[in-house]
C-alpha cells in the first residue's frame, strides 16, 4: 500500500528539524566563533527551550540570531502538534500501525482471495468468505471506512485504489487464488478485471456488473463470472 501520503507531513516535520539544527550548528559556530560541541549544546538547548544557561555572554548578533531562531523553532513545534494531534485523534496512527501489520501478513498469503470493495455487496461477500474459512484481503480507498468497519472486523485490508496495479500487488495478486471486484461503479469493475487479467492469468474473477450489457465487456477483459 501506498503510505507516502500518509507520512508526508510526517517526514516535512522531520526534515524540518534537520534543517534547524544544521542552521543552529551554522549560526552559533559562525556568529559565536563556538566549537562544534558548544555550538550543538546551544541549538539543543533553544530548540528545547529548557533555559539553561548560555555558554557565554552573547553578542548582538547572536542575540538576534537566538531570537529568530526561538520564533522559527516555536512555528515547527506548532507544527508537529498539530500532526502528532491528527495522527492521534483521526486515527491515523491506527492505520499506519495496522498498515504495518497487515502488510506483513500479506507478504505471506498464498491462494487467498481478493475482495475490490467493501460497500454492501463487498462486505456481504467478505461475510460469506469468513463463514466458508477462505483467507481474504479488501481493498477499498475509503479511510473511514477502514477505521469504523474493517478494523473492527479484524480484516486484512489494502488502503487504495484497485485499479492501480500497485494497490493489487500489494495485495497480493500474483499468489492469490480469486479476486471479487464488488465496486458500484460497472466501468470500474471491468478495468480491475483487464487489470487484475493481466497480473495474474490464472486467478478467477467473480465481478459485479449492475448493467446487463456490462456482462460482455467483463467477460471480454477476464471475469470468470
């Protein structure tokens, strides 16, 4: 699965830091005539804002350095608040940690079944796989979804778009047995089929087609039924 999205602010808040120690390390060696040692006590000690006290008197320059540096520092921690926040409160951290988890476990199916969808008819079919004892994996984009319905369920799931053969791969589609591609959406259904065709030309295809004159086009692109 995709989690580049996921983390991004993650990573900004780390390059972000990266950076401000390497401008404190610059400023203080530069401005201070401070060894690298005394000028990395001092980055550490504004970043913190701990108040310990200086290594030495500062000059002007170096006091108006510390002070642009405090704002810039305080502006960052705002920041990584507020993603740390999200992550907590949104469930984010939840799903990443699961993420992880789940895509260890899939790493090792083989002959499991795909289910692309997980709306009424996904998760009815879902429902009848777990009561037959046949091992699955969801794909569904919806987030939501994920954190009120298939975390709760204990399934293993792929955050995404099944027509990205990515999001198949990741969900195994080369070692699976089966895939049912239960979307709403006819057109949707016969490009995951060609897809899924594609990636793997022994897997069986069960798709849903809403429109009769849909059946031909899936037929076309690979389903089986």
């Amino acid at each position: 699965m995709k989690q580049d999205n996921k983390l991004q602010n993650l990573y900004i808040a780390l390059i972000l830091y990266v950076v401000s120690i390497t401008v404190g390390l610059i400023g203080y060696s530069n401005l201070e005539s401070y060894s690298a040692i005394d000028a990395f006590y001092m980055t550490v000690m504004t970043l913190s804002t701990v108040g310990f006290g200086e290594i030495k008197a500062l000059s002007d320059g170096g006091k108006i350095f510390t002070s642009i540096f405090i704002l810039y520092n305080l502006c960052i921690l705002a920041f990584v608040l507020s993603v740390i926040s999200r992550y907590l409160f949104e469930g984010e951290l939840k799903i990443l940690f699961n993420t992880y988890m789940d895509d260890r476990e899939i790493k090792k199916l083989k002959g499991h079944v795909i289910v692309c969808g997980f709306g009424r008819n996904g998760h009815r079919a879902c429902q009848e796989l777990k009561k037959d004892g046949y091992t699955f994996v969801v794909i569904d984009p919806r987030k939501d979804i994920i954190i009120n319905r298939i975390n709760d369920e204990q399934i293993l799931y792929v955050v995404g778009d099944a027509t990205d053969e990515n999001v198949l791969k990741s969900a195994g589609i080369e070692k699976a047995h089966a895939l049912i591609t239960a979307i709403p959406k006819d057109s949707i259904n016969v490009f995951v089929t060609l897809t899924a065709r594609e990636l793997n030309k022994d897997l069986y295809i069960i798709a849903r087609a809403t429109e009769d004159s849909t059946v031909s086009k899936l037929n076309t692109a690979g389903a089986n039924k």
